[in-house]
C-alpha cells in the first residue's frame, strides 16, 4: 500500500523527531562535564621524603596516589612531577628547583617541607625564612593561582619507633614540629594557598603500626591513601577555576 501525501509527511515528521532525539541522547551520553578527560592537567610535588615516599613503591607516595584517585574520577592528569628527596631541607630543595630545567607553569603545585629542619635542630626562624620563599615559587609556578596550591603540613615522626630508638623524647619532637607547623600554617594563610593539616592523623600511629612503613620512620601506603583523598578532593574542586 503506497502511503499518502499526509501519512508521508507524517512519517518524515517522525523520523526528523527520532533523529533529533536520537542526537540528544547521544550527545548526553558521549558528553563530559567541562574540565575533566578532555583536559590534560599537569601537577608538581615539591618536598622531601614524604613527598618521594621513602620506604613504599613510587606508585603508593601520595602524589601518585592522588593522581590515580583523579584518573577513576575521569579527569585527565599526566604523571605527578617531583621534585623531592629524602633528607632534603628547605635550602637543599631550594637548591634542586634551581637546578632543575622544570616547566614554566603546573596546573597545580603540592608543598610539604620541613621535617628535617626540624630535624637537624634548625631554628624556627630560619625556616619561616625559607619555606615563604618556596611557597612563593610554588605559586609562580601554578601561574599565581594561589587557590590551585597545596600545602601539607609536617607529621610527627615522634610516635614513630624510629624516634623511640633514637632516644629523643616524644614530647619535644612534637612540640618543635607544633612550632614549625604554625609556622607554615600562619604563612599559608597569608597567602591564600589551601592548607591539609595531616599532622593529627600520623599521630594516630602510636596505636596503629599499620600506619608506619616497614623501616619504622615513614608513612605506610594506607597513611600515604589519606593524604591522596585529601589532595584528589581539593584538586576536583579546583579543575573549573
């Protein structure tokens, strides 16, 4: 049966709105909120050991950590820059950024320096000095967005069995890292960065031996999976800036 001139227009009418809201569904589906896998975003790490993650694979220091945490959450993210060592004081990372042929600009820049200032019996002062000035260059280095860097502060290696051993009582380690804390706390502030204050929760090793890695100073993976949530968290927030 041949149809006609009203069923005819009547059936193009039909496939033009099925093609239409075929698209629309499509386009729903295949589309991605603005800022996330089809963008590329980059981040640089600057620290020491608990930055590198001493004693835990690379892949389980919190920067990597956050960075897999990102790419689950479908926002695209190269592989995490570092610029940190074990032992590194603030002067010495400062010396290795110099040195180092680094990028003009990251999408976004972690900072957690200062426990082997501390460490080392340097005074405070000193490392208000220091750390300002390296917190300036992270914020260089996000393109001055002062909202897209992180700081972290310095744990308390004093609950650690590593300290036990050494002799050094467990109050006064605390009590300096407090004094360098506020330190970077009451700098950060200043100049509008985010602060995560993981300090409290490495506390909670002197009950948890999980929480310390196999050489009985650093963080463990699940300590280091913490830091990651934090980071990843502020960081998603921060991607549509």
């Amino acid at each position: 049966m041949i149809p006609s001139f009203a069923q005819k227009g009547m059936l193009s009418h039909f496939f033009s709105f099925s093609f239409i809201s075929g698209l629309a569904v499509l386009l729903i589906f295949t589309s991605k909120p603005a800022g996330k896998m089809n963008s590329t975003y980059t981040l640089l790490c600057l620290g020491d050991s608990y930055t590198v993650g001493e004693s835990v694979p690379p892949a389980e220091n919190f920067p990597n950590q956050a960075i897999q945490l990102l790419r689950q959450r479908d926002y695209g993210f190269e592989s995490p820059e570092l610029v940190a060592k074990t032992g590194w004081t603030t002067d010495e990372l400062q010396k290795a950024i110099d040195e180092r042929q680094l990028k003009s600009h990251y999408d976004f820049v972690t900072l957690l320096i200062g426990v082997n200032d501390q460490y080392r019996g340097r005074p405070v002062e000193d490392y208000q000095t220091q750390f300002e000035s390296l917190l300036k260059q992270a914020i260089h280095f996000a393109q001055g967005r002062a909202s897209h860097v992180i700081v972290l502060s310095i744990p308390d290696w004093g609950v650690t069995p590593f300290a036990k051993a050494s002799g050094r009582k467990q109050a006064d380690i605390s009590k300096e890292i407090d004094a360098y804390n506020a330190v970077n706390r009451e700098i950060s502030d200043r100049y509008h960065v985010n602060y995560i204050n993981i300090t409290p929760g490495t506390r909670m090793a002197v009950n948890d031996a999980s929480l310390i890695a196999r050489d009985g100073l650093h963080p463990s993976c699940k300590e280091y999976a913490k830091w990651a949530e934090m980071v990843s968290d502020l960081i998603m927030l921060k991607c549509n800036d």
